[in-house]
C-alpha cells in the first residue's frame, strides 16, 4: 500500500511505538498502552501514521478496484501489503498492531434512500455526524447544555418506543433538498461523478454511530452540499472560501462525516446558491477534531446509558405509570 515504507511495532518503557522507515528515513509514532487511553484515542494513530509517512516522502498506492460493493469491503482488512524492494513483505493492519482494540467495521449502505422510512430506522437512536456540533464544543470541548441534554433525550426515546417523531419540513429545508441535487449534479459536471449512498455507520468506537453523506465521489472521496440563501452565500464566499476555509458551523460535521466514513481520504463542502458562484472547500482527517468527536460521543454514549438505566428501574418499581397507545394524528 506504501511502497517502499516499512512498518515495525515495538514496546517502550512508557507508551509502545510504530516505526516507520522510508528511504534514508525512520521516524516513529507513539501510541497508548494503558486501557484508560485505547478507547478515546486508539482509533486516531492509524491516521498518524499515514500523515508520518506522508511527510516522510512516501506515496499511497492506487487502491486496487474491486468487483464487490463497497458495503461488503472493509478497509480494516487483517493483512495489508507494504511492497519494499524485492518480494513485497506482509505486515498486519495497524489496528490489529495496536492491541487490536479498536477496528474500522465502516459500511455503505447503497439500497437506502434518504428520507425514506428505511433510512428513519437506520438512524434511529444513532449519534449522527450532522448531530456531533450539538456535543462538540468549537474549542473541542465535550459540550454539556440544554442542546446536549434535549438531544440526549430525543435518542434515548427513539430506543424505548422505537419510534422517531416527525419533523416540521421548512421553506429552507425544502430548498436545501432541491438545491443539493443541483450542487451535486454541478459537481459532477465540473470534477468528478458522484454516486449516491443512502447512509454509513461505523461501530469503530464500540457502538455504531452514523451519516448521511451527500455523495461519494470514486473510492476515496465525500461532498457535503449546503444551500445558502444568496446573502450569506456571499458572506461565505468573502470570509471563508477566500481563506480555503469551511464555515465554522459546519466543520465539525464534515470532520464527523470523514470520522464515520474512515475510509475516505478527503471531503469537499459545497456552498451553493442558485444564480452565484458555487465553492468547493477541500479538508481532510484532522486528528486532533477526531479525537475530540470521539471523546465526546463515548461520553454522550456513557451518560445515555446512565439514563436508560434510571427509566428502566423505575419502570420496574411501584411507581404508578399507566400504559397508552400512540395516536396519529391527520
């Protein structure tokens, strides 16, 4: 997969180590032994090391095109190849190398369509990337509000009844769904097909979390379109675009997005506004978000379960609660 580099794993007195060998180069990434830290940040050195052996000089191999759907892959695979001079020598993943604890399990699934009662289900009661600003603070901080708190009941409700309520459908959300087919019809036309995925999860943290991408484009890339009205279009375009920036408010949901689909190297934002200049900002796993996503979903997760637990002894108790039936109303 990185040809010419090398891999070895070695323990340290503290923290164990990979070290990575490229030409004339070593370098080493460190990595936690303790099992306080494998849980929140394991997940994060598989990335530490291709951006190691990035800066090192090396180049990613061009992945190999397979006949099966991507939903059957796993880019976690147990073996990968490392070709070095001569015969290429197998390593074993780096997720089996650090302990094995944490595993990417990150699946597509092609036969959902967004918005259909399918995908309600599939979503049901899940963390979801566009949900991870309500628990991520903007300096990376695990939130802990009102937001947090409501939202921590709406999933913990969906659980129980197994049901999801419906949502008021707004002028804006209306024109978002009808300005993203577009968006994403004008990015196709300008810089490569996208194909279209009904939602991914990924349980690499020990429960399955999810996202709905706006499309994947070839093997290794996601868009995520926002319509805007035109005055903020160019307030986007001005603040943000000109400083090869993504808005603020929506950071964290692409860096989530690329979180859950792990196996996805790059994730283009798309600012669009019907009539003015469409903008396309590249950004790419960034360790440091990631970690904090992660922090905060196992602690949003943690506290979830603190509360289920409550509901569920006082349903046992004597407590007088009376059962009733779920109206619709027309």
């Amino acid at each position: 997969m990185w040809p010419g580099a090398t891999v070895s794993f070695e323990a340290g007195s503290k923290h164990n180590r990979a070290v990575l060998r490229f030409g004339e180069a070593e370098q080493f990434v460190t990595y936690p032994s303790s099992p306080s830290d494998n849980g929140r940040a394991l997940y994060n050195h598989v990335s530490d090391i291709r951006r190691t052996l990035i800066a090192m000089g090396a180049e990613r191999a061009p992945r190999p095109k397979s006949d099966r759907p991507r939903s059957e892959r796993n880019p976690g695979a147990a073996m990968r190849e490392l070709p070095v001079d001569g015969p290429a020598q197998t390593f074993r993943d780096p997720w089996e190398a650090l302990k094995g604890l944490v595993k990417s399990s990150v699946v597509y699934h092609h036969d959902i369509e967004q918005g259909t009662l399918d995908w309600l289900n599939l979503r049901k009661g899940r963390l979801t990337a566009s949900e991870m600003k309500l628990i991520v603070t903007p300096t990376l901080k695990v939130a802990n509000n009102d937001e947090v708190r409501k939202h921590l009941y709406d999933l913990l409700a969906q659980r129980i009844t197994d049901h999801v309520e419906p949502h008021f459908q707004s002028y804006d959300m209306e024109r978002g769904n009808f300005d993203e087919e577009h968006a994403r019809a004008k990015y196709s036309e300008t810089y490569g097909e996208v194909t279209e995925c009904g939602f991914v999860t990924n349980d690499k943290i020990g429960f399955t979390i999810g996202y709905s991408p706006d499309g994947l484009v070839g093997d290794d890339g996601l868009i995520e379109c926002k319509s805007r009205l035109q005055k903020l279009q160019m307030h986007t375009l001005i603040e943000f675009v000109a400083n090869k920036m993504i808005p603020p408010d929506y950071l964290i949901q692409c860096q989530a997005a690329l979180f859950v689909a792990d196996d996805r190297e790059w994730l283009d934002f798309i600012s669009y506004s019907g009539g003015m200049k469409m903008a396309a900002v590249r950004c790419y796993p960034d360790p440091k978000i990631h970690e904090a996503i992660g922090n905060a979903a196992i602690e949003f997760e943690a506290k979830l379960a603190e509360k289920r637990e409550i509901y569920e002894k006082l349903i046992a108790s004597d407590a007088r609660l009376v059962d009733t039936e779920r109206l619709i109303y027309l």
